[in-house]
C-alpha cells in the first residue's frame, strides 16, 4: 500500500543568537520542523470502507505527547487534513522555558509520542472523545445502503505509537509515524447471479446483516472495544453490477460494524431478498468459520477484518464460497437452499408403475392457466432413476404460485410375443384416432413443510417448493373394444372372418392442455368417417350421435354383397347398470359385448377403467 508523507515545513527560518567559531549557524540552536508520515496500515495491511487512501477531505486527529521516562509532559490534538496539518508545528512547541530540564523535550529520556489517532470519516462519536484516554462511543447506522452512509460509520484508529527522540543531526531527523487502521469490522457479500437469474437481478436485491452490534466503547491506544447497547439489523450498501470472469452478473454488498459480534455455526449471518422475488438466509457455517479463522478471536468478529462471502445464487440451491478478504484469501464452500415461506419438503400422494427409461414429456410452468401455451416449458426425460429438464425450469420468486401441465404420447412396439411401450414428449396438440395422447398434471398430495403439512388437490396451483411437483399422466383418448360372442348351439354364429366398422365418428380433435379435454370439430363443417374396429382401438372423446352404427360384416360369402351383416344403434347400448352410453370421455375403456345369434341379436356395453401406469420419483403416470 502507498504511504502517504505530510513533512510539515517552517514559514520562515528562525535562527538564534550564537556562532560557531567558524560563524556558521548551529544546528542544535535551530527549530527543528515536526514530520508526521500517516499512512492507512498497520502490521497488517487494510482498506478503509471506500477505496484504499485517505481522501482530502479526511480530518485525521492525532494525540501528540511530550513524554519523560517518568511522566506525561505536554499534549496537543494535533489535526491533518487535506494533506497537511492546519497549523505548523516544530518540535519546540513541546517544551516549556523553564531552568528545569524534565520540561525540556531536548533532554536526554525525552520524547515526543503518538499516543492516538482518530479519524471520523465524516461520522461524529455519540460519546464524545475524552482527549486524555482517547475513549469515546461510537454507533454505527442501521440503513447504509445510501452513497457514502457506509463510509461515515467507518471509524478508523490509529493505537500509541512509541516515543521518538529529538535528533539535532540532519540526516536523522525523525518524524511521528501515525498507522491508521479500522476499528470496525466490515462485512462483503459478493453475489453471483447463477442459473436462473438475468442481469437486471440486482434491481430490487437488498442484503441485511442480521444481529451486528450497534453500539461499542473504543479506546484508540489499546485498540480495544467494549460492546454496549443491543443489537441491529444493517442494511448494506450495493456496489455496481459488473460480471465474473466467465460473464455470470455480479454485485457486492458493503457494511460495517461495531465488532465483537458472535460468530458461531449455525448463526444467522444475512439475508437476501428480492432477488428476482426469492428470499435467502445466509448461516455461518463450519466452513466458513474455517475459512475465516485468523480473523476471528474467541468465536467474535474483530477490528479491522473485513468479512468476504461470495455466493452464488441459482434458483433452487445456493452455492457459497467464503473469503478472507484484503489480508489473505482463503475459500470454503456450502450448500444450501432456498427457504420459501411454504417450503414443501415432501409429498405423498398418488403413486403407481414406474416409467421406463428414456420415457420423456413435455411440462408447461405458468401463473396463468389462460397463458399457459405461451408459458415457459421444457422437455423432461427420464433416465430410469432421475428426471432431467431441457431447458431446466426455474421458479419465477418466492410469492408466485405456478401451474404445471405436460403431455406425451404412448407408441406400442411388438416384437414376436414381446410388446414394447414408450412414452414420448409431444408438443402437438392434436388428438388423432389411433394415437394414444397422455396428459399431465399435479397430483392430489399432502405437502409437509416446517410449520406443519397443506393439502394440495389435483390440478390446484402449488407453491415455490425445494420439495418435488408430483405429476399424475392420464389417457386423454377414449378406449373402444368390441367383443363378439355367440352360443354353443345349433343358433351359433362363426364370426371367425368378421370385421366391425363403427360409422359417423370424428377421427381427429383438440386437446386442452390446461384441463386434458379434448374437443372434436364443428360437425357441420366437418364430416364424420366409418372406423374398423381391431381389438383395443384409441377413440377421439365425443358424443356418440345417432347416425353412429356398429356394423358386423360375418364375410361368409364370396360376393361381399350377399356377406351376412348386423347393424346396431350405437348410442343406445346400456352399461351394466343400465345406463345408456351416450358420449366417450377421455381415460375410458368401452367394451362392447355383442352376442350373434342365428335367431337374434343381444348386446351390452361395459365401462371399464383403463390400465394403470404410474411412475416413480418425482412423477407419477396414473391412467384412470
């Protein structure tokens, strides 16, 4: 650090009567100018609270004395500013005329001494100074966040200095050296803007020091402080927003302090809020104390040690690195996370059959259901044991709840006797006959968090959580099976060679993906077609209308037109409770019982629940 010199120089030479025997003028008769070379260092290098030099507007106040081997002679506050003291001084000054030599400062065991210094950096002692021990108080403001507010709670020290003797020769005239170092403890958080975040972040961050010290008793000779009063939360200042060196946004938070404040694990040392709406409590941890250990003494902050965190922040989890700052860098790193007001930590609710590996969906995150299709969303795929997002999704803040739907699409592979499903994400939203759409939304669940559990209903908007969003898949299609019977009598009919079409079906529709219905189009500008029946086969929802016939073609004789065939209203088929089905709705499997008769024709329709297949982790796929 540069060291700074005021060498305080005579307005005129004054020289007294007597000559030598060559009539040169002697030095020893001369005054002797009084040098003071003040500098901000110590034994150990510092910075004060802004920048790294006094400023010329500075009052530096320095406690000069006369000193015997025995006792205080003469005093004087002596005070530099601009660069120089306000008045002239010589070493003279501290004498007095008198025949007895323990007053003069030219006698042998006489010295001059800086016994303290103090400098206010613009601030004013709320007890004032007493010029004789140098005690006084000092308080430092709850709310430095203004320009310059940290800079006048900075009280800066300088301790007793030892005697200097009066040097007559001129190569060895020897000033008072005054060090000045804080006599504060200062505090940085450095914030690093991580996954998630944009640079305009920092627009309505604040950072708070929890539980400094307000009030303190300062003895500048000692360097000791005593803590008086109780204790504050500190607003710090924010610095500019620059970036680190691979262009994440970075700012840094500034504030001192009365020290002597506890610094144990645990303890909550900061907190940040409103970054991008989130909130985050900064504790001391083992980590941190370690990397801070030369500066802290019996488990206490001290003078003159300026306190280094940087931490960055991503949406989820919070990675911090702690560093001594300006005396020596050392580093430590923790994990921790976000605390939302209603932090769901856990969940139980719906769960079942697990997705294979490689399964994949599409999720949508929004505020706003009516928004949701330009809302932010990602792929999501799952590796057999984790689910990755690609783009990852983030929450917005602390106080925005969010909405989650996905959807997907099941493709069947069979190979020989083996039959393969997959699940594959999809951002189509339209329902084709034939394909199986998958719908996604939160499940039915209890969250448990630190004050106590909340019950979430299915499809309900859910809070910022550390916890998992658990996620339940339905089928979105319908699912048709028509099964053909007969008797075991003479009335029987082969049906082997059959083939079932269902007319005046819409074979293609629009899924909404904010509550999964799908909606077929208009009928009037759109035409319906006959579909053949194979076994299970994925239906569009829809109202079954009264032109829709289930048609059985035997195919028992070679002219297609001479084929036996039956032919049934659709829409008034009856379920085992005998309600007439009318309409398809998504998630359904419909089976179709018809009995063939040579003589007659009976039938009836079931409703049945689709198979089930759930996933595990922080998803579940439930086809009801």
């Amino acid at each position: 650090m540069t060291i700074k010199k005021y060498l305080i120089l005579a307005l005129s030479s004054l020289t007294l009567a007597g000559c030598t025997s060559d009539e040169e003028v002697s030095q020893e008769e001369s005054r002797l100018p009084l040098t003071f070379e003040t500098s901000l260092s110590a034994s150990r290098p510092v910075t004060r609270a802004e920048g790294g030099a006094f400023a010329a507007s500075d009052e530096l106040l320095c406690y000069v004395r006369h000193m015997s081997s025995t006792d205080v002679v003469k005093t004087k506050m002596v005070t530099i500013k601009n660069g120089a003291p306000t008045e002239a001084l010589y070493w003279d000054d501290f004498s007095e005329s008198t025949d007895d030599d323990s007053k003069d400062l030219r006698t042998n065991g006489h010295g001059l001494q800086s016994y303290y210094g103090y400098c206010y950096n613009g601030g004013t002692p709320t007890t004032a100074l007493d010029k004789e021990t140098g005690v006084l108080g000092w308080t430092t403001a709850a709310d430095q966040s203004a320009d310059g507010a940290m800079k006048a709670n900075d009280l800066i020290w300088s301790k007793a200095q030892s005697a200097v003797t009066y040097q007559h020769a001129k190569d060895n005239r020897a000033g008072l050296t005054v060090p000045y170092t804080h006599a504060m403890s200062k505090f940085t958080i450095v914030i690093v803007a991580g996954d998630g975040f944009k640079s305009e972040v920092f627009n309505n961050t604040t950072v708070t020091l929890k539980g400094m010290n307000l009030t303190g008793t300062f003895t500048a000779p000692t360097s000791t402080v005593e803590v008086t009063g109780t204790t504050t939360d500190v607003q710090m200042y924010r610095n500019s927003v620059s970036t680190t060196t691979d262009n994440k946004p970075c700012c840094a938070y500034e504030a001192v302090a009365v020290p002597l404040r506890s610094m144990t694990s645990g303890n909550l040392l900061a907190t940040i809020n409103g970054m991008d709406g989130n909130n985050y409590d900064v504790y001391l941890t083992d980590a941190i104390l370690t990397a801070w250990a030369s500066g802290i003494t019996e488990a206490k902050s001290q003078s003159g040690i300026n306190y280094k965190l940087t931490i960055t922040l991503n949406k989820q989890a919070v990675e911090v690195e702690a560093t001594l700052a300006d005396w020596s860098d050392v580093s430590a790193a923790i994990t921790a996370e976000i605390k939302f007001t209603a932090d769901v930590t856990s969940n139980s609710g719906t769960t079942g059959n697990s997705l294979s590996s490689g399964d994949s969906f599409t999720l949508w995150k929004t505020g706003d259901l009516l928004t949701l299709a330009t809302g932010e969303k990602t792929t999501v795929t799952y590796d057999g044991s984790a689910f990755t997002c690609n783009p990852i999704l983030y929450w917005n803040n602390a106080s925005d709840d969010s909405f989650f739907r996905g959807l997907a699409t099941m493709t069947t592979t069979t190979t020989g006797t083996e039959t393969t499903k997959k699940i594959v994400a999809t951002t189509d939203t339209t329902a084709n006959q034939g394909t199986d759409v998958l719908w996604g939304t939160t499940a039915a669940h209890t969250g448990t968090y630190s004050e106590g559990s909340k019950e979430y209903a299915e499809s309900s908007v859910i809070n910022p959580r550390t916890g998992v969003v658990p996620l339940i898949f339905k089928h979105a299609m319908s699912n048709v099976v028509v099964e053909l019977a007969t008797s075991n009598d003479a009335s029987a009919v082969d049906f082997s060679k059959a083939t079932i079409t269902i007319s005046n079906l819409y074979t293609n529709g629009t899924i909404n993906i904010a509550d999964g219905e799908v909606k077929v189009p208009d009928g009037s500008t759109t035409s319906t077609v006959a579909v053949t029946v194979s076994g299970a086969t994925i239906m569009v929802p829809q109202t079954i209308d009264t032109n829709a016939k289930l048609v059985i073609n035997l195919n028992d004789n070679t002219d297609p037109d001479k084929s036996t065939t039956y032919s049934l209203t659709l829409n008034t088929c009856k379920d085992s409770n005998g309600t007439v089905i009318t309409k398809w709705a998504g998630g359904n499997k419909y089976t179709y019982t018809i009995t063939l008769k040579k003589q007659d024709i009976s039938f009836r329709a079931l409703v049945q629940d689709w198979d089930k297949n759930t996933g595990s982790g922080d998803a579940t796929l439930d086809w009801d």
